[in-house]
C-alpha cells in the first residue's frame, strides 16, 4: 500500500476509536445538536493540522492561485477547467447508478459525449446548452445516501487536502482506486499526466476560491470553526442534491465566470 494511503488509514482508525464516544442523551435537545454539529472529538490535533494547511496555503496555494489568475486570462482558465470538470463525469455516472439515480446518470454520459466531442475534449461546454447540467458525485456522497444520513462520522483535518471526516476518508480511498487516471498504465508520460492533472486541478480550484475563502477568514471569529461548519453544510447539501450546478461560461470582459 502506498505511503500516502497508510496514513489516511491511520487517521480513518484514529477518527473511528475518537468517535466511539456517545452522544448526549436524548433529554439534552440542546447537547445534541451542539454535538452533531461539532463532531469533533480530534479537535485539539485537527487545528493543529489546520494551522498547517493554512501556512501552505498562505505562503503557496493562494499565491500560485493569484499568479494563475493573473498571466493565464480567464476564457482560457475557463477552457481548462471546462476539461478538467468533464474527466470527472464518467465516474460521477458510475455513482450516480449506485445511489439509484439512472436518469441523472444517463444526464451524465450525454454530458461527456456532448462535451468530449462538440466541445473538443471539454474545453467548451456545449451540454448545459441542451440542458444537460453539470453534477458531480464522490464515493462519499454515494455513502452517505446508502446510510441514509448526512452525518459522515467525525471531523477530520487531512494534512494538505483539508476538511473531511470518518466517511469522506473512506470515500477519498475508494475515489483513488477507481480514477480512471489511475489505470492507464506506467511510463514517465503517464506519470506526468497524471501529476499534470492533479496541479492545474488544484491551483484551479484554489483559484475559484480566492474571494470566499478570504472572505470567510476577513468575517470569522474563530476561522478553524467557520470551515469546519461550512464544510458540514456543503456536504450535506452535496449529499441530499442541494446544491446549485456548477456552471463555466466563457466570458471575454475578463471577469470569473459565474
């Protein structure tokens, strides 16, 4: 098992023996919801694991981010994360039969021939024209509708790659196994693929979050907190179809796409 893998299979089982706490009882409304919400047993390690996260962002990630915004112009930002979105929708297709959403997932195949062909390997998404939305699905989000429940266990601070929990690092594992990238053989141009894929995936998302991530630490008391309550919310909405499609439109007055 590779190196990166055993420690997020440290941190699932570190996250299991901490969550093994009851909750409050059922005669203490309040207690329990303040509990679900925070399901944080791992606090103390998990802001030091964000403090972390935050220098590398600080000092790296937003950096590179602004940079990417500045000498790369935004139709052509736009282009690659157009491409990048599209690799994502075979198996999001896959996931979506297994939470027993055909018609989504057949939405989703015709997405990524619409956009795979017309739209030259996804640079250009012609299938929201047609009125074949953008939605995207994980391993976690799949776990989440079989257990019927948003709650995914408790919260968990990956080194580099951020919020998550008991469920979302399973999720993360099974995610790993069935990217098609990752089967696509050996060789040194794979590789550089493969390594290609995930930097530009990165710094595109980063830059995507410039304005609401700064935002939120401008508006946070206590920051750590503000994600971790953020990160809930999202997943839930993600979990229960809540969420707006994520649309990118090619806009030549210079401004992010919305």
């Amino acid at each position: 098992m590779r190196p990166h893998l055993l420690r997020l299979a440290a941190l699932l089982a570190a996250g299991l023996a901490a969550g093994c706490a009851l909750p409050p009882p059922e005669s203490e409304p309040e207690a329990r919801a303040e509990y679900f919400e925070r399901n944080d047993p791992l606090e103390p390690l998990n802001r030091v694991t964000h403090t972390f996260n935050e220098a590398v962002d600080v000092m790296l990630l937003r950096p590179v981010a602004e940079m990417y915004r500045l000498f790369i112009p935004q139709p052509l930002r736009t282009g690659i994360g157009n491409a990048i979105d599209n690799l994502l929708l075979p198996r999001t297709a896959a996931y979506q039969l297994l939470q027993g959403k055909p018609d989504k997932a057949a939405e989703a195949v015709g997405r990524f021939a619409v956009n795979s062909t017309v739209g030259i390997l996804g640079i250009f998404d012609f299938a929201s024209d047609l009125g074949l939305e953008p939605q995207f699905e994980d391993a976690g989000q799949t776990l989440g509708v079989w257990a019927g429940t948003t709650n995914g266990g408790p919260y968990i601070v990956l080194p580099l790659l951020g919020p998550s929990n008991v469920r979302d690092v399973a999720g993360r594992a099974v995610d790993f196994f069935t990217d098609p990238w990752g089967h696509l053989g050996q060789g040194d141009t794979v590789e550089a693929l493969r390594v290609s894929r995930t930097v530009l995936q990165t710094v595109d998302t980063r830059e995507q979050l410039i304005e609401p991530v700064d935002a939120l630490r401008e508006s946070s008391l206590d920051y750590y907190a503000a994600v971790r309550s953020v990160y809930h919310e999202q997943r839930a909405r993600e979990i229960l179809d809540q969420t707006e499609p994520r649309r990118r439109r090619f806009d030549w007055s210079g401004q992010p796409p919305r």
